[in-house]
C-alpha cells in the first residue's frame, strides 16, 4: 500500500476555481436568460425592441456600479463573505419576477434587483479569489472560471426555452431563483475560500517568484503613493485610459448581437427551439474560447489572443450580414461558433490585462472602476441595438456597427500593452 506521504495532492486553488467556475455559471445564467426570454416577452406584451432593451441594458449597468463597489470592498474585507448575500439577493429578484405584469416590474425586479446580487456572482470578485491564489498559472485559471460564462449559456438556454415551452417564461424566472439561491449559498459558504493564508497555503508559485525577485530600491516610496488619492492618477495615466476604453468597448460591440440574437433568428424563420440551441452552441463557444485564450495567452500574450478574438467575432458578424429570411441553420451555427468562441477571449482578456497591469493593494478599487466601463457598453449596446431595428426595421446597421468597435477595442488592448508588466504609477 502507498503510505499516505505518497497519495497525490491536490493544491487547494483548483478547488477554488471549481466553485468559482460553479457560481460564475449559475450567475450568468440567471443574467443571459433574458436572451431567450426577450421573445416570449416581446409576444406577451407587444413592447417595442428599443423599451424591452433597457431592462438587459440596465441589468448591466447595474451588475457593472455594483462591481465597482465590490472591487472598493474587496480591499477591506474578506470578498467571500458577500459572495453568498448576493446570490440570495439574486434569487430574491429572480423570484419577484413570476409576478410582474409591466415592464417596470421586469426593470426592478431583473434589471436593478436580481443585477445586484449577480455581479457578486460575476467576474470580479472571482478574479480578486483566483489572483490570490494564482501567479505562474493566473490567466489559465482566470480562463477556466471565465468559461462557466459559457457554460452557463450552454446548459441552461436550451433548458430554460424547454421551461418556457412547457410552463411559460414564468416559472423560469422561479427555477433560476432556485439555482441562484437555496442550490448556490451551502456550497460557496463550505468551499470557496478568498486566499490560501485562510488554508495555510501559499499562492501556486509565490515562493518561487519571491526568491527569485531582486530587491526593488523603489518600493517603501511605492508604497508611500498607494495611500495617495488614485482616481486623479488614473485620469492622467495612458494604460489605464486605454484599459477603460478597452472595458467599455468590449461589451458595446458585442452585447447588441448577444442580447438580440434570439430575437434575430426567430425574424429569419428559425424555430423557437431551434433558435434557443444555436445560443446554447454560442455558449459552447464561448466556453472553449474562454478556456482556449486563457492558456493561449499566457503563452503568446494578451494582446496576439484578444486580436485573435477579434478576427472570430468579425467572422460571425459577417456570417450575419449574410443571413436572409428562411435561411438554413447551417449558416446561423457557423455565426455561433466564430462569434462565440471570438467573445470567449473578452472576459478572461479582460480580467487578465487588468492584473497584469494593476495587481497591487489597490487593485480591487481598480477594477472596480474599469468595470464602470463594462456598465457603460452594457448600458449601451442592448439598447443601441433595439433604436436602430425599430427605426429601420433590421439589424444590418447593428452588426456593422459592432464590427468597427470590435475593431477600436482591439486597438486599446494593445495600445494599454499588458505586455509591459505592472503599471507602478498606480499599484
């Protein structure tokens, strides 16, 4: 028999990835399910696009406010101890939504309510968790908690279509309060842990890293500026500009195709079901994109993976200009394919360029302000996407449009060079 000095270890870290990957699916879930459920909602209540937007627009927005108030918290108390409040806010504003009858209901109850306590749910304070865990292997880990937004889409958009189609949108807004609240809490209050000093570990590859780092004569003065008022600092610098920009543009030229893309399908002839598995295969995507730019980049770069992204999402766009009335699924699975596995490099790249660049003491409150350019594109895009349909009545301008931001954002990423290492004027 092997003696126990011999049995395989397993670095705690990887279970906390897998409880971040957990709840970073169940919270996109809950948020991307208005995806399926914007055409059902369109033909109980005969909205228009552009007022139907404002509830995912808005849900953005506020996921993203409520990141940058995370990221300030996140440098004062342990980030884990919310993690659990927002998943029963969530579940609370998920299940509110069974009763609404107007459309300022679903504004509240999903865009305002529900939004706050999934952004506890969402990538920032898992990327805050992993940093901690994570130095030699950072950006393959942040990319394997970064696919649970693909796993998300994959698994339950179909699931929640089949909800619709056999009980209604209703009930579907009360199982994604189940799975955000009484399946969630137990396991992230049990596993998840903010850092390995709370297990008696040290990061995968800190030791390693210390004795290998030569004394930095500049530090004590470094760490005299931390305490320095940030946001004017931020303000002048040229990577943190670029980074924001980077922020806000990533969901400005992709959620008014993610957010309407359902609803497009369905103008071309596809089926309901039929439209709810090309998302599903657009979260499959997605999730290998997410885990394939995590790794990709930690060997090539950021910048190479994100322009890499870039050219896929191009390619989906394109397969979407080209869609016309009664067209095959054929066409509409290759536009899930390219644009969901181009998507998939944004938010691993995204969270991965921001510790690159600021990982430091004050590295939540940075992040938390990058993430108001996320709010910023996420308030947009949907509700962008909606104006120019009911103006002219097809979504030809939109996928044109996103295609030039995708452009400007790849720009930025290399523009704010995650290559150059940590930014010292502000970490």
């Amino acid at each position: 028999m092997r003696s126990p000095d011999n049995v395989p270890h397993v670095f705690y870290g990887w279970i906390v990835v897998a409880v971040s990957f957990l709840t970073i699916t169940i919270g996109t879930s809950a948020r991307h399910s208005i995806i399926i459920l914007f055409p059902a909602l369109l033909e109980d209540f005969r909205w228009s696009r552009t007022v139907l937007s404002v509830a995912p627009a808005l849900s953005g927005f506020v996921v993203s406010c409520s990141s940058f108030y995370l990221g300030y918290l996140s440098d004062r108390i342990d980030i884990k101890r919310i993690i659990p409040l927002g998943a029963l806010i969530a579940s609370v504003g998920l299940f509110a939504c069974f009763f609404l009858t107007h459309l300022w209901q679903l504004i509240l109850c999903y865009g305002v309510l529900a939004s706050i306590g999934i952004s506890a749910l969402g990538m920032l304070p898992h990327t805050i968790i992993i940093s901690n865990w994570f130095l030699k292997k950072r950006g393959t880990a942040i990319g394997i908690i970064s696919s649970g937004r693909g796993a998300g889409t994959l698994i339950f958009m179909p699931l929640i279509q089949a909800v619709i189609s056999h009980w209604g949108w209703r009930v579907s807004f009360v199982s994604l309060a189940f799975l955000s609240g009484p399946l969630l809490i137990p396991v992230i209050v049990l596993l998840q842990k903010s850092n390995p000093a709370q297990m008696g570990l040290h990061a995968d590859g800190v030791e390693r890293a210390l004795q290998n780092r030569e004394p930095d004569p500049g530090a004590d003065q470094i760490e005299k500026t931390v305490l320095k008022p940030l946001l004017p600092r931020m303000l002048r610098n040229r990577r943190f500009l670029f980074t924001f920009f980077q922020f806000t543009l990533g969901p400005l030229s992709t959620t008014p195709v993610i957010i309407h893309q359902a609803a497009f399908l369905q103008d071309k002839g596809l089926a309901r079901m039929s439209s709810a598995w090309v998302v599903g295969l657009y979260g499959l995507a997605t999730f290998f994109g997410m885990l394939v730019s995590g790794v990709i980049s930690d060997r090539i770069g950021r910048e190479k993976s994100y322009s890499l992204g870039t050219l896929s999402i191009l390619l989906g766009c394109f397969l979407l200009l080209m869609m016309r009335s009664g067209t095959s699924i054929f066409l509409a699975i290759f536009y899930s394919v390219f644009f969901g596995f181009g998507f998939g490099s944004r938010p691993c790249l995204d969270a991965a360029t921001a510790t690159d660049i600021f990982k430091g003491r004050r590295f939540g409150e940075i992040y938390g302000i990058l993430s108001l350019g996320l709010g910023f594109g996420y308030l947009l895009g949907p509700v962008l996407a909606g104006v120019i349909f009911d103006r002219s009545g097809n979504y030809l301008a939109v996928f044109v449009v996103c295609m030039v931001l995708v452009l400007v954002s790849t720009l930025c990423i290399w523009m704010s060079a995650p290559r150059q290492g940590k930014e010292k004027a502000l970490t």
